[in-house]
C-alpha cells in the first residue's frame, strides 16, 4: 500500500499544530499617550469641580435638634466659612470647636449636604440634678446623667432636684472624691422610680453610703449607696403604697424596708 503523499502530510501536520496564532498586538505609542493625557486631564478637572469651581461651595449651615440652645448660637460656635470649598470643610474641626464652645452639646453630627450645605444634628445634655452655686448669685450647675457639670442657669429646671453634698472633710472624702459622690448622686437619681422623681426636690450626699432623698410633703427616703438600684426603687414603690401616711422610709437594705412616722 502506498504511503501519504506529500501534501496529506501537510494537512495532517497543520491538524497537529492546531488552529495558527494570530499575531501579538502591541499598543502603538501614540495610544498610550493619549490615553494617559485623558486619565490626567479627568483627574485635573476632577480637582478643579471640588476645590476650584463655584459650583460646590458651602452656602448655608443648618441646625437641627437644639432645645435650649439657638440654632444660631451653633451656627456661631461651628464657625463655617460660607463660600469656601465644600470638601475642604474640616468635620472634625467643627465638631471640636462645638464641643469647647458650648458644652451644653453631648453630642454633635457633622455631614456634608451636597452640594452647597454643611448640616449640624445637636443632641444637648439633659440636667438630672442641679447643684445650687450660692456664690455665683444664687445660680445653679446643671449636671447631666454622666456626672459632667455641663451649665450654669439663672432658674431651677423644673422637674430637677437639687444635689446638696454635705460631706465633711475627712477620710471618708479622701477615699471618696467629690467628683465620685456626684456620680453616685446622678446614679440614684436615674434609679428613681418615675412618679417618685416628680416628687424629689434633693438628692442629700453625706458619703459614698449615706444618700437621701427629700420629697415633697416633709418626707425622707434613706437611700444608701447607689448600688443595687433597681431593687431599692421597686421596694420604695411598693413601701409608699403600703404606707401611705408615714414620712420616712428606708431601703438602703432594699431585703429589709422600714418606715415611720405619721
């Protein structure tokens, strides 16, 4: 039998090496500069828009979730300068002067409203007692739920009882500083059952374990520490009811209550 001919070997030499490679393209020069000019000139105009152009630049501040504070009282504080480029605003800056301008804020969100605004979402610290500063003409401190001494008022929050430390200055006051006695005296007070908060006019610090409460109508509360908190508000509430003509109560041990008088 004859072998292949010559030309069948090539076709079968061509079906072994598969299908042929087109040729590598490789990009021109040319391309490659022009497409790193328009990658450069994007990045140029994208610079230009933000920092450059009149399009997006602060033109108002606004102020949402103020309650004693005014909305132009922040404004102020915040210091933004209308006219300068949005994305130049510095966030954390405005929140820093906030904060040291006015410490009434608790705590202060600071946004970028594209494309001309720069919004200041307030939350304001909420007195839960007051310390009377009897040399600073009968004004009061408030202080809020961190024990932070946050402002000074001419008129009593209504609603918010007077803290009096009556600590003398002794060991007790050193193992106990001031700034402690006042947490505890902000803890109790959070403690308070609802319907006897209304009624609290002050919260008496003797010593760290030494807290009373003065309601209205002459009657006491010996509080005690600030510990166990709830227990002793659930037991004060079910001690007032039980007696509701007495006018001192106990529930510095919340497991054994008394009351008294008449």
């Amino acid at each position: 039998m004859a072998g292949p001919t010559t030309a069948e070997r090539g076709e079968r030499q061509k079906l072994e090496s598969g299908p042929p490679r087109l040729p590598r393209l490789r990009p021109r020069p040319r391309t490659f500069i022009i497409l790193l000019c328009a990658v450069v000139l994007a990045g140029a105009g994208s610079v230009w828009v933000l920092y450059g152009s009149p399009w997006l630049r602060v033109e108002h501040v606004s102020v949402s979730g103020t309650r004693v504070l005014t909305e132009g009282q922040v404004r102020e504080a915040a210091d933004v300068s209308l006219g300068s480029p949005l994305i130049s605003v510095g966030i954390d800056e405005i929140e820093a002067r906030l904060r040291q301008e006015l410490p009434r804020i608790d705590s202060v969100d600071v946004v970028r409203s594209w494309p001309h605004g720069i919004g200041l979402k307030v939350t304001e610290r909420t007195p839960v007692l007051i310390v009377e500063n009897s040399g600073n003409g009968g004004k009061y401190v408030e202080v809020d739920a961190k024990g932070v001494r946050f402002a000074t008022v001419s008129d009593a929050p209504k609603g918010v009882p007077v803290l009096e430390l009556a600590v003398s200055r002794s060991a007790a006051l050193r193992r106990f500083p001031e700034a402690r006695l006042v947490r505890e005296a902000v803890r109790v007070a959070g403690d308070l059952p609802a319907a006897v908060a209304r009624d609290t006019g002050t919260v008496k610090v003797r010593s760290y374990d030494s807290i009373s409460l003065e309601l209205s109508g002459g009657r006491t509360v010996m509080w005690g520490s600030g510990e166990k908190g709830s227990a002793k508000a659930r037991t004060l509430t079910a001690l007032l009811k039980a007696s509701p003509g007495a006018r001192h109560f106990d529930v510095s041990v919340p497991t054994a209550p008394a009351s008294s008088g008449s």
